[in-house]
C-alpha cells in the first residue's frame, strides 16, 4: 500500500480529468474542504507528481517479486475516467507494478459492493452530506452500518475495527 500510494500521480490524475478547475489534491480520505479535515501524515509528504523510483525501491527492499499485479476496478466509460485510469496506471507500471484494468459502467457499484469483489484497487467517491466529518468517516469506515453479507455499503476494503467503530461512537 506505501508502494502504491507512493507512486501515485496525483498530478496526472488532475490534469486528466479537466485540471485545477475540477480536482484538488486531497492529503486524507476527507476532502479538504470538509471541516474537521486534517492532512494525513502517512500521504502529506508524497510528492503530487508521485515518486515510482523510491516506490520500486520500496517493493525491491521488501523483497516483493516485480511486476506485482494489481487489478484497477473503477467507474469507467467516459473518456475522462478512462484517461485518469490510464494517468494512474502510468506512474504505477513505473513503480513496478502491472496494473489491469478494469473499467465498468452501469455495474460499478453493484460489483465493488460485494464484499467477494475481485479488485485489488478501486476509485470511490464520497461527498458529505452536510459540511462536517462526522458525514464521512462513518459511511466509510463504521463496519457496523456498512457490512454485511450482501454488502460492504460504502466500505469498498471491507474494513472492520472494534477501536475504530469505538471511536465513531
């Protein structure tokens, strides 16, 4: 995950998708703009262009097998998508990385909302309902309200914590 968030271009994921005018780079799964943001410690001091040579570095070190193959599921179909996927496939392959993928269309939230989804990495979108983080950290990470068999509802990693449903409480 340190390899792949290291090696994201956030930059060329910008400029893909109609530039400044219609994405910032965000610094934590909470949009900037959102109160209560914070920037993230572990993705503030990656460059926005990405670094693919210190991610290979960091695969190189652990002792990974290169290319390791990640299977990219995203909402796709449009030109725009399409060429941001294409953005971020780009610096990853760079990483050591071989990245599939895999847009969909009309199904995409049916399929990454099975919990059994077949993805390693997928785009989510999730826009607060009302100007507060308490609009955003529940409906992606309270296990509790989001997975059950059928569904992970927002929580596309399947994430479950006890600590982390605690301190939503």
């Amino acid at each position: 995950r340190k390899a792949l968030a290291e090696s994201t271009d956030k930059t060329a994921w910008i400029n893909a998708g109609g530039g400044d005018k219609a994405f910032k780079p965000a610094y934590s799964i909470v949009n900037p703009a959102v109160p209560g943001y914070v920037k993230n410690p572990a993705f503030a001091d990656i460059p926005d262009a990405g670094d693919p040579a210190a991610a290979k570095q960091m695969l190189t070190d652990a002792g990974v097998k290169l290319p390791v193959k990640i299977k990219f599921t995203y909402s796709g179909g449009t030109p725009t998508s399409d060429k941001q996927a294409r953005a971020l496939k780009a610096g990853w392959d760079k990483a050591g990385f071989d990245v599939q993928l895999d847009p969909l269309t009309d199904t995409y939230y049916t399929i990454i909302q099975k919990p059994s989804a077949d993805f390693d990495v997928t785009w989510g979108g999730w826009g607060a309902d009302w100007p507060s983080i308490a609009t955003v950290i529940p409906p992606l990470f309270d296990s509790r309200i989001n997975l059950t068999s059928e569904s992970n509802g927002q929580d596309y990693g399947n994430y479950r914590s006890d600590e982390v449903n605690k301190m939503i409480d």
